[in-house]
C-alpha cells in the first residue's frame, strides 16, 4: 500500500512536470549537453529508469465466462537496489496495484513482470499502466475489449534472411498480414440472410405438408431440395486483399543479443496481398519481430482489426571491426505540454572499448558523437529528415530542447562514427494539448 501511495505521489509530481517526477539537477550544459550517469566504465552511477515496457496480450480480450490474465513487462537499467512498481488504471477510475518480480537480467539491464486478471465484467476501454522506478514514471497505454469488437489478425510467415549475415550486409524482412475481413454490416447480413432462409424452408415444409394431407394417395416424401448454402457462414482467414479501403502498415522492431528491450527501427507498409518486406543493413545479432497495430474502431467501411504481433526470429551477424553503442535514459519532458511548447530531450550514449586481453570489452561515454532527433505524429509516419541534432559531451550526455506542436512519438537516434556501429533508437511520446 506504501507502494502504491508513493507512486501515486510520483505521478502527480510527474504530471506537474509534465510526465517525469525529476530531482533537481544541474543544467548548465545547455542544448549540446546535460547531466545523468550509465553505470560505464567512467564510474558514474545510472539514474534509476525504465527503459521499455509492455502488455501481453494488447489489447486484451475478455472472455465472457472466465477470467483473462495479463503479464506487464519492464525492463529497467540504473539499479537503485529496489524493485519498480506500479497501478493499472482502469477508465471507470478504478485502480489495482502491481506486483513485480525480477524475469531476467542483462549486462545493464533487469527484466521485471507482473500479472493481474481480468474478470469477465472488468470495464471495456483504453487502460493505462504506470509504472515507477526511482524518481521515473512511465505511462503505458492498452485495451480492453470484447471478442465481437474488432476481428482478429495474424502475422505468418515472418523471416530474416539471408541469416547468418556479416555486419552491415543487408538483411530483408518478410512476411504476410492475414485477416478476417469482412465490410460492416456483412456479419448481420448474414445472420439475417440465414433467419429469411429458416423461414423460408419452413413455409416451404409447411407448404409441402398441407400439400400432402389435400393429396391423398400421392407419395408423401419430400423431393430433394439443393442447399442454400450462405457464402458468409465461415468466413476464412485470407490475406488482406485489394478491397481493403484503408492502408495498413507493420512496425519492425529490434533486440539485441545482451539487451532486454526492443527497438522500433523501421516501418513498411501492406501490400495488395497483405505481402510486406523491407531491407535494412545488419548491424548486430539479435531478434527481429513484426507488429500491427490494428485499425480504429468505426474507421471506415470495414470492420476493424485487432492488433497482432510476430514470433521474434533470431538473426545472426558475424562480428567485424566495430564496436557496438546503446543509448540509455533517454526522456523528452514535458510529456504533456502545450503546443508551440520546448521538449527538453536528454539521454546518453555509450559504446564499447576492448579491454586486454581481449575479446573482453568494457561500456564506457560515448563522447563528441552526433545524435539526431526525429518525430512521428500519432497517425503517421517518421519525419524524413532529423528534425534536431546534438552533440554528446565527455560523459556522453545529451540535451536538445525542441517544439512541441502536435502529439505523437519522439526518437533519439545514432548512426554510428569513429568506429561504432549505430545504436538501437529509443523513442518516447509526448502529448501535445490544443488548447488551455
């Protein structure tokens, strides 16, 4: 219960901050620099942060007749020594405290999960995890639906090839989004195209029975009748075809092999046949998955998807001459914020040196290394080109503050210099308010 008071005192700081509740700091580097530690070889201590999380299954679907468990996954880095904590908050405003126990661990990295259990009566809606570890407060958002409300998707056939591949040979992403799909209206079409033929059959057994009783004498079995057969009645689960009004896209995402959280890397969009593929250069070994986030509800004349995500594929990378980088810590504040706003964005890169003997290496600051900043409004798609850039200083600390003017995703991102390969991106969301 101390737990729960104490997030909840967190996250109303957090939202007076705008998002973080974040001790005083010195901020005398400006835009080309800023303050924070990773736990490097240059001996700094890591802020305590949470670095990814995610609901299984998103969204949730209830089952009317049993209970449906969940499982809230976080990856942290910075130990403080504690474990995170959290609320999931329901739209009704109910509210039910987290759990966590430690899942996993990297080099710099802890894996924590959390179970809960939806009864069958829970509110259908958007619900929201908040999660907090240390000072950092992060916010999640996912849904709580019906089975009827949206049909369901699938991801097959999903691939990395050619595996294994050597460091920056490209590498393609295949794979196929099938769905059930028919328009709105095609299911209650259905169902009472079946309710008129039932009635139909039946005045015609009526008919044929009375027909009978006036026609003594006659035969009285029924000649056999041909099938009506509905073509609505089951219907398959095809590739999303050229009838679909809508465009479809699939978010690729990206794990390293000692890392515990994933990376948005790129987005492709669905072809006619439901088809999608994409190449990009191989980097590191690590897995790969592909996600659909589904479609709207009541979006057009379609009825809408649930979202649905791959099985991660491994892909293997032979080793070169670089080394690899990570980002960590990385937070744009105000998370909430009026338009026209700054968003101050801060974080830090790292990279490995060789240690002797080798192969041993050690994660130390990333300094004087240009990183870039990119922006995605909710609904479309990555800017085409940075829309900030910034310089690490000696401790590979970054700060960039940029305007705010829409809601929608912010990432930090490093293309790799002076013998690093690039670093997974990180991305954070703001919320831009319209007006007051």
């Amino acid at each position: 219960m101390l737990r729960l008071l104490h997030l909840l005192g967190l996250f109303g700081l957090a939202r007076l901050s705008g998002g973080r509740a974040v001790p005083p700091r010195d901020d005398s580097g400006g835009d080309g620099g800023g303050g924070g530690g990773d736990g490097g070889g240059d001996g700094e201590r890591a802020p305590a942060s949470v670095e990814y999380a995610e609901v299984t299954p998103d969204p949730v679907v209830l089952d009317r007749e049993s209970r449906t468990p969940v499982q809230i996954g976080v990856v942290t880095s910075g130990s403080d020594g504690a474990r995170p904590y959290g609320v999931l908050e329901g739209p009704d405003g109910s509210r039910a405290e987290l759990e966590f126990d430690r899942s996993d661990a990297g080099p710099y990295e802890e894996g924590w999960r959390a179970e809960h259990v939806f009864p069958p009566r829970t509110p259908r809606g958007i619900w929201r995890a908040v999660i907090g570890y240390g000072e950092d407060v992060h916010e999640l958002e996912f849904s709580v639906e019906d089975v009827e409300e949206r049909d369901p998707s699938a991801i097959v056939d999903f691939q990395v090839a050619p595996d294994p591949v050597e460091e920056g040979a490209p590498i393609t992403l295949t794979g196929v989004l099938k769905a059930e799909r028919p328009r709105w209206g095609e299911r209650e079409r259905s169902e009472e195209r079946e309710r008129s033929e039932e009635r139909e059959r039946s005045e015609e057994r009526e008919a044929e029975r009375e027909e009978r009783e006036r026609s003594e004498g006659r035969g009285s079995g029924e000649e056999p009748r041909a099938e009506h057969r509905n073509p609505w009645e089951r219907p398959e689960r095809r590739r999303i075809g050229r009838d679909r009004p809508e465009e479809h896209r699939v978010v690729l995402s990206f794990r390293p092999e000692d890392s515990l959280s994933w990376s948005e890397i790129a987005e492709v969009r669905v072809g006619d046949h439901g088809e999608f593929a994409c190449t990009l250069d191989a980097w590191e070994p690590g897995w790969w998955r592909a996600e659909y986030l589904g479609t709207a509800r009541w979006s057009d004349g379609f009825r809408p998807l649930r979202g649905t995500r791959s099985a991660a594929v491994h892909s293997a990378v032979r080793s070169g001459p670089k080394m690899r980088s990570r980002f960590s810590g990385y937070a744009a504040l105000p998370s909430s914020t009026s338009a026209g706003k700054l968003v101050k964005h801060t974080g830090r890169l790292t990279h490995e040196t060789p240690l002797d003997p080798p192969p041993g290496v050690e994660w130390v600051a990333a300094s004087s290394r240009e990183v870039t900043f990119w922006f995605r409004p909710t609904g479309g798609s990555w800017s085409s080109a940075p829309v900030g850039r910034a310089t690490t200083t000696n401790n590979g600390a970054f700060t960039k503050k940029l305007p705010a003017s829409r809601s929608g995703e912010w990432q930090v991102r490093y293309s790799g210099q002076s013998g690093d390969l690039k670093a997974a991106p990180k991305s954070r969301t703001v919320r831009v308010r319209t007006s007051g």
